[in-house]
C-alpha cells in the first residue's frame, strides 16, 4: 500500500464531503461519527478517514434484511458498512465511487439531489 499524498487525501475527503452533502447528511455534533443520514433503511452514521469511509446502521436487522452479507461490505452482526478504499489513490477514488452508487441506492424514493448545499456547515 503506497502512502497518499496531502493533494490526493484532501482530494479523497473532499470528494466524499460532496457525495454526503449531495445526499442530504447532516453533522452529528453528538457522537464521534461526524455524519448522519437517513436512507429507507433507517439511519446512517458516516465518519471521513483518509482512505475510508466508516458507516454504521443503527437498525441492523433492517439493513441485513435488505442488504444481505455478500459483496455489500456490511457486517449482519454491528451493521458497520466500511468502505476501505485500496491499495492506491487510484483505488481509493474508484471504491468512493462506489460508495456513491451504494448510498444512492439506499436513499428514499423520496430523495432528490442537492448538490448545492453550502461545505460550510460540513467539517
């Protein structure tokens, strides 16, 4: 695994911020996980890493029913749904991408886009 540079981490979080804003997430001042948002399978808590992004549903039950336990990246015992990048930026970029498509995926029908939503209120 090749250590990231400081452009292509920020480059990483910063694109991630924009997946979550577009998305409609809120920041979770209460807890340790910096994000929270709702998708038909109940609440979702989000945290930015470098390379990573760590998600959590609260409703495990739910998600598993829905989700299963194969190639979803989500464990059916803690409901923890991580995406852990890969072995390089190039990778780490492409799984982020593919987290896009799964959080849209999981959105209520409900949902429409806000890719306008201001960074400012985002860490």
């Amino acid at each position: 695994m090749r250590k990231r540079t400081a452009k292509q981490t920020k480059l990483y979080r910063t694109t991630a911020l924009a997946i979550l804003r577009k998305c409609g997430a809120q920041v979770d001042e209460a807890t340790h996980r910096m994000y929270i948002l709702e998708t038909r399978l109940g609440t979702l808590r989000i945290s930015i890493w470098d390379t990573s992004i760590m998600c959590c549903f609260d409703d495990v039950a739910r998600a598993t029913a829905e989700l299963g336990t194969s190639g979803d990246f989500l464990n059916p015992h803690s409901g923890k749904w991580n995406w852990m990048g890969g072995l390089n930026h190039e990778e780490d970029m492409a799984d982020l991408e593919q987290f896009e498509r799964g959080l849209l995926a999981l959105m209520p029908e409900s949902y429409t886009p806000n890719p306008d939503l201001p960074l400012a209120d985002f860490h």
